[in-house]
C-alpha cells in the first residue's frame, strides 16, 4: 500500500520531470522529500554542536605577503558568479533588484561588472562574470550585461538559471495544486547553486578553460570584491571550500551563524529555520547569544571546481546539503491561504560536506548587502564612496567604528516608490552612529547626522524636512 506521502513524493517528482528539470535535481529533491516524511526538521540542536571561539581573519593574511602573492598567481584561473535571482519584493520592487540605481547612478550590475574590469585591466587578466539568475529576472539580467559582453568570453554565458521545486500541501504533502501556477512552486535556495552548475555542464566547461577556482557572492552585497589573498589561501591550504565570515552583532542575533558538529568536527552552518525553539514558539536564547556563537556567513563563497565535481560525482551528480523545511502559506500575500513546506538547501551548508572547509573572518565591510531601504540609504549616503576601481568602501573620513544603523518609518518609507519620493536629497552619514525617522518627513535639502538622531513627525499628512535644520547631532527632533 503506497502511503499518502509516497504518493505525494511520486507526484512532485512527476511535475518536476515534466517542467523539464534534470534528472539529478529531481533526485536530490526527492532524497530531502524522503527526509520530510520521516519527520526531519532540518533542526540542529543544541547537543550536536559547539561554538567557534577563533578563526584565522584576513588581516593575519593581508600581513603574510606568500597569499597575495598566490592569488595574484591564480587570478585567470577565477571565475566570479554572483547570486542574482531576486525581484527585491520586500522593497516593492517588480523586476530583477540588481537593477536599481544603488550608487552614484550605477546599479548593482554596473558596479559588479566594472568592479571586475578594473581589476582584469590592473592584473592583465581576464576574469568571467556569470550570473546565476531565477525565472523572474534572467532577461533582465542579460539585457543589462549587454554593455559588459567583455566579461563573459569564450562562448560563456553571462547567465545560467537556478531550478525550482514544487511546493507541497502541509496537510497531505501533496504537490501544491493552486490555479495561479506560480504559486505551486518556490525557490529552492541558493544551495542550488551547485545543482545548476553541474546541470547545464557549466562546471565541466569551466575547468576545460582552465577556470578552477569559484567566488560566488550576493548581487546586492557590494562589499564582496575579489580579494586575491583569499584566493591564494584557499590555494595554499588545500581548502575545497572557504566561507567568509564576519563578526555576529546584537543586529545579526536573529540570522544564521557557524559552529562546529560534535560528532565530526566539522564547521557547519545553522539557519534560523534551523534552530531549536522555546515551549513558547521563540528561538531558543543560545541561537540568538553573539558572544557564544560569534561568527555569521556573509554569504561570499569561494569554491574549488575540482572539488565540487569530485564531491558530485559521489553523490548522483548533486552535493548532498542538508534540509531546510521552510513551513510558509502557499500565497505568500495570503497568510490565510493553505499552509506548505518548501524544501530547500542553503549554499554555506556545503561546509559541512565537503571534507577540509574552512571558513575566514573578515571585515564587517565585506558585508554590505541592501535588504531594504535602510540598507540602501546607507549605501546611498557618504557613509560609502565608490573607489577609482569601483571597489565600494568606507568612507575614509569617517571615524566611527561600523557603519550608520538606519530605521525608516516601514510605513512611509519601506516601498521604493515611497523612499525615494520622500529622499530627495539623501542625509550625510559619514559621522552618524544611528538614524532613526518616524513620521513622514520629506528630505528636499541637505542633513548632516551625527551621533545617535532620531527625527519625528505627526503631522498629519507629512511635512518637509525645514529648511533652518541642516543638521542632526546626538539629538532627539520633533517638527
């Protein structure tokens, strides 16, 4: 007798077969199905694992010339994959997020592409852009690398498309049924990454142009440029698999963070998802504690092909990351619609499969993803300039430690439409600590923050920024 969640699995995997998907996709799909029916959370307790008290940093590298000088070695050897699928729904965006005008005029795609230029033109190499694209923003994407065809040579594609699961009904695990049929499927996560590579035979055709090395990162993350000497570590070391790091703060308590498994003594990666949960529904306070776990995935990967392949090879063509049961509703915009499980994986998880990986701390601004738009009036602002190389760092005037942690009113602010009809003129941040709006205040003319501000308004209807306020120190404003 063939149970209710066979059957279910048997139907997912025909959907899947039948949107064309390839044949080791569906068959790593269906061994994490296999773990939701035998009741597998994907829950990582608090018993299995350890913290990581000291990882090696950039710094200690930057100061042992023999890692630049590797890496400068194996620059034509790199090849540069950016994770580009996401529309940027959470800031009211519509088309692929990369898009936007994020500095000086440039979007994410300008700088990433003229980031990689300069450093081929500097080096006297060449190094390949590849985006890894969804459904929703793969035209887009090729359309605006048009002008960047320099970096993506020798019969490379500037894109290649992640895959898609189907979701499935909570209630019977049976593939989700809805008639939007959009609605039937989910991302599966940027642990596809691998899948997709292997695939479409990206990988292989990488190696046989003598790319071995990966450096995979966010494409809203502009602070993930190509570090050689990270580059050279991973050479010198063996290293299969390098995972950036950065140093968890109180603002980082609810994202993911890395540990070692008890029973292996490897790192591994702990979603939120992931995490145990209080008798209440809360995260339990271990998860959430940065001076236990210390060190968060910025999500900037760097990979050895070789490696990857190896590892595949062994597992029916597909790296076997751990399941992420992620239990959401099937219409995401309807939270009384049917509940589903997505099934999917996450990149940095592959930490833990491959044997020798290894992870590096680096500086907090290797990190500076635009989630919303508090990141992105921070990216926007003199907090950062853009170099001659189009590198995007720190401003050097600013003295303060970090950067400038911003809260927008969500309700007037949280859309892009709304942010940018009301930042006309973006407020200067290079000497503020924290920015806080609350009310609907228009920004027409300049501000200088500084210190710890917070600007306020009830006026009904909102008001202007007036123009005798020209600036903010540590204070507390009401107009």
């Amino acid at each position: 007798m063939v149970s209710e969640g066979e059957r279910g699995l048997e139907l997912a995997s025909q959907k899947m077969r039948e949107d064309g998907l390839p044949a080791p996709v569906i068959t790593n799909f269906e061994r994490l199905f296999h773990c939701v029916l035998k009741g597998e959370t994907g829950i990582i307790q608090e018993n299995e694992i350890e913290p990581i008290e000291k990882l090696d940093t950039l710094d200690e590298l930057l100061r042992r010339k023999e890692f630049s000088i590797e890496g400068r070695k194996l620059l034509d050897k790199l090849v540069v994959v950016r994770l580009n699928g996401g529309l940027g729904t959470t800031m009211g965006l519509e088309r692929a997020k990369s898009l936007l005008k994020v500095k000086d005029s440039y979007t994410f795609n300008d700088i990433l592409a003229l980031q990689l230029r300069a450093l081929g033109d500097s080096m006297g190499v060449h190094i390949p852009l590849i985006h890894m694209t969804s459904f929703s923003t793969d035209s887009d994407v090729r359309n605006a690398m048009k002008p960047y065809a320099d970096l993506s040579p020798s019969g490379l594609p500037s894109s290649f498309l992640q895959h898609r699961h189907p979701k499935v009904y909570a209630d019977t695990f049976m593939p989700a049924a809805e008639p939007n049929e959009e609605l039937n499927w989910n991302p599966p996560g940027h642990g596809d990454i691998y899948a997709s590579l292997l695939a479409t035979g990206l990988a292989e055709k990488l190696l046989s142009l003598g790319k071995r090395y990966l450096f995979v990162a966010n494409a809203d993350n502009l602070g993930a440029s190509v570090e050689p000497a990270i580059l050279g570590y991973l050479a010198l070391t063996g290293a299969p698999f390098l995972m950036e790091t950065a140093e968890r703060t109180k603002a980082d308590a609810k994202g993911g963070h890395l540990a070692r498994r008890k029973s292996t003594g490897r790192f591994l990666l702990r979603e939120s998802s992931q995490a145990p949960v209080t008798p209440d529904g809360g995260i339990i306070p271990q998860f959430q504690d940065v001076s236990l776990y210390k060190h968060f995935n910025t999500n900037n990967i760097w990979l050895d092909l070789e490696a990857v392949l190896k590892v595949a090879r062994e597992h029916e063509g597909a790296i076997p990351l751990p399941l992420i049961s992620n239990r959401k509703t099937v219409n995401p915009r309807d939270k009384g619609s049917r509940k589903v499980i997505q099934i999917e994986t996450a990149m940095g998880a592959a930490i833990e499969v491959f044997e020798g990986a290894t992870a590096l701390q680096v500086p907090r601004s290797r990190f500076a993803p635009v989630k919303s738009n508090n990141d992105l009036l921070v990216v926007r602002s003199d907090a950062y300039t853009l170099s001659k190389s189009y590198a995007l760092v720190v401003n050097p005037e600013r003295s303060l430690p970090g950067l400038p942690i911003v809260t927008l009113d969500a309700h007037y602010y949280g859309l892009l439409n709304d942010f940018e009809a009301r930042v006309k003129v973006v407020p200067s941040l290079v000497d503020a600590e924290y920015f806080a709006v609350l009310g609907d205040v228009t920004f027409s003319h300049s501000l200088r923050v500084s210190g710890k501000s917070r600007l306020s308004t009830a006026t009904p209807g909102g008001c202007e920024l007036p123009a005798e306020i020209t600036s903010l120190d540590s204070e507390e404003c009401t107009i």
